[in-house]
C-alpha cells in the first residue's frame, strides 16, 4: 500500500484501524453481552494515537475508556470524546475539580485522599470515583476491608462524590498457571462482600484474563494491548480464542545507497565492515525514533526479502545491506508486511530483550502516524477524524464492516 503523505520525511507509522475495530468486535463476542469493555488507551493509546485510537474502540462497541492520568482524559475531552473516562493511576486531590467539571471518573486507595480532595470541591461539584484493591499486584490500591469500609463510607455521607465503582488488577493473568490469580480474584470477592452496596462497575480483568478466565468478568473489563492485535503473552498465544490483527506497522524509505568494496566501514565505531562489494542503504530511521541501537543486526524488509541492518544505529538514521542496487525511495518496513514477509512486534520484543507492550510505546512522536480506515490510508488530524466518527456514531451507523 502506497500512502498519500503530508508530512515531511520519509519514515511513518501505519495504524489500521479497521484491525483495531476488528479486534474490538471479536473480544466484544467472546464476552457475555452485559460486560462492558473499557478500552485501556494510555500512553497515547500504546503509541497508537489516542483520539483516533479511542474513537475506533467506542465504535466497535467498546462502552468507555481508561487511562493512566488525568492529563490523557482531558486530552480525550479535548478531542470531542463524550464516553465514560477513568483514570487508572493517581489524581492529585488538587485537581480534582478539572475531573469534576470534565465528567471524569478518578480512582481512590486511601481516605487521606477523599478528606483533601473533597475540600476542592463546591457544592455544585460531582466526582465519580472507583476503589482500587491491592490484591496482589503490590502497586496501588486498598489492602484491607478497614480501609475499604472506612472510604465505601466517607464517600456515600458526602454528596459531592459518587462512588461508580470498584476494581483489582491481576499480576498474572498472561500466565497459564492461574494459582495466584485465583488467590488474587478470592481476595477481591472477599473485599466486595465488605461493601454496603455494590457500584455500578465491578472490574478486574485485563486483556489476558478477558480472553481465557471467563470467572473474572464481572460486569466490566479493561481490554488493552489485545485490541492492538497483541497478544499478552507468548506463552498464551496458543490459548487465543480467535486471531488478533496487529494494528500498528513502522516504515521508510531508502534515501540513499552506495556500492562498498572489502574492507570499507559503516557507521560509528566502524564496527561492520564489508567482506565483498556490498550495497549499502540508508534509510532515515533511527534511535531518537525509537528504533533503538541494541536492533543492530535485525531484519528489515526490502521487496519483501530480509535484509540486515549492519553498523551501529544512528540517531536519526541506519544502514542496511542490500542484495543488489536498489532505486532512492524503495520501501522498507520495519515492522509489518510487505509481499509474503512479516516482521512482528514480538519478534522486534525478542531482539530487544522486553516485552511487545514496550515497542509500539516506545516509538517516538516524531514518527508520524498513518491512520487507515476502510483501506485507505490517509494523514488526519485528531480534530478531523473526530468530527467524523463523532458524526456516525451519534447516527448509530456501522463502521463500514
């Protein structure tokens, strides 16, 4: 697929957001019609645009969204994005107004919080708020059914605030051995059995549990790298109840090449040196992108054939050995398809020694991004793209299936 680019260099990423509303879809499917999916798009939507990204997910059914901070909802607020947000991680109580006033739900672990947050507040302010349990995740959240009781009760004698609901995270729900977040899910129904009422959003499974442990549902969940066609784990791929299609896709172009004879030297430290006459090619990719240095030696795709990437990478740029001339402007991806060959996010993950999560993230925005809708691959802006899904989702229309 060639693209119609308005940007000025010649590297770009590729986000397919007719794979994104596929995946959605399927995990809609696999799940019981009254689990609300609450699309997980922190971090700039795992480096795939928040707004866009958001947009999508709602369209293909998804009933919120989730985010890490309070500055990523207002972003989405600020693009036109009207569904239930919730902030995952912490709000500091002096700003909890902006929430208020945004229609933004924040989440609380200790009743320190409540006491200053609530002096933030008028009388005419509502903030909706979800408890987090420490379960075992050992990161935020409220570890006993004292502290749960005592902030269950500072917020229902306060009428500025409204509790929405309660949720847990699992440390191991990617694994296959389910032993502790079995111990993990006892631990959390104990805490709901404390409650005086139960809130209208019981949550705890992430894309990991929403996908393989049907026991963890409640009444919502919080779906992320899935709805990004990634899966989880390695070690659970073999347990996906359906194909995941990867979302995002990393590309450029040859910008210049040039024939080396035996012995001549590429790039800083002069570390790889041609054995023969060999065609070297340049492509304008490189660390400050997030194409980090340790993927010397990874493979990209030149006419859809592997070709190496040799010498040290660049901040701005990176070489790769050609098996022969190829004309300035030859596509490369770097990660994607192109032909019969691919280039996964997990294979990038394994060269880099982390996880599939990290790539995408770490993509910086420089790259520009590539929204592709209906197959067609157009640079839009967030405003754009919003005024139109805005559009057809208020109408009820379909996502061009």
């Amino acid at each position: 697929m060639e693209t119609q680019t308005q940007f000025f260099r010649d590297t770009w990423a590729e986000i397919n957001l007719d794979h994104l509303y596929e995946n959605v879809k399927n995990i809609k499917g696999h799940i019981p019609d009254d689990v609300n999916v609450f699309a997980v798009v922190k971090a700039n939507a795992y480096g795939h645009g928040d707004v866009q990204t958001s947009l999508t997910a709602l369209a293909a059914g998804a009933h919120g969204l989730a985010v890490a901070f309070l500055d990523e909802a207002i972003s989405l607020r600020r693009g036109g994005i009207a569904a239930p947000i919730l902030v995952l991680g912490a709000t500091r109580p002096k700003d909890v107004k902006i929430a208020s006033q945004l229609d933004i739900s924040l989440t609380v672990f200790h009743k320190e919080w409540l006491v200053e947050a609530e002096k933030q507040l008028s009388k005419e302010d509502h903030l909706r708020l979800h408890i987090k349990c420490d379960t075992g995740m050992g990161r935020i959240g409220v570890r006993t059914s004292e502290e749960l009781k005592s902030i269950e009760g500072y917020i229902h004698s306060h009428p500025k605030f409204e509790l929405q609901g309660i949720f847990t995270h699992f440390a191991t729900a990617d694994e296959l051995n389910d032993d502790y977040l079995e111990e993990q899910l006892r631990r959390f129904e104990y805490m709901l059995q404390q409650l005086e009422s139960l809130p209208a959003y019981i949550h705890s499974s992430n894309s990991a549990a929403t996908l393989r442990k049907t026991n963890t549902l409640f009444n919502a969940v919080r779906v992320g790298i899935a709805m990004y066609g990634l899966t989880p784990s390695i070690e659970m791929k073999p347990e996906l109840p359906f194909p995941l299609k990867e979302v995002f896709s990393l590309h450029s172009r040859l910008i210049h090449t040039k024939e080396l004879e035996a012995g001549e030297k590429v790039s800083y430290g002069a570390t790889y040196e041609a054995s023969e006459s060999e065609w070297i090619g340049t492509i304008p990719i490189g660390y400050a992108d997030g194409w980090l240095r340790k993927l010397q030696g990874q493979d990209v795709l030149v006419d859809g054939k592997r070709v190496p990437i040799v010498g040290r990478i660049c901040m701005d740029q990176c070489m790769v050995r050609l098996p022969e001339s190829r004309p300035i402007g030859t596509r490369v991806t770097l990660i994607g398809k192109q032909v019969e060959a691919a280039i996964t996010m997990d294979e990038i993950a394994q060269k880099l020694d982390t996880i599939n999560y990290e790539i995408p993230c770490i993509i910086s925005t420089r790259v520009p991004r590539i929204y592709i809708r209906n197959g067609e691959a157009t640079e839009v802006s967030n405003k754009l793209l919003s005024t139109g899904m805005d559009s057809q989702r208020e109408n009820n229309a379909p996502f061009d299936e």
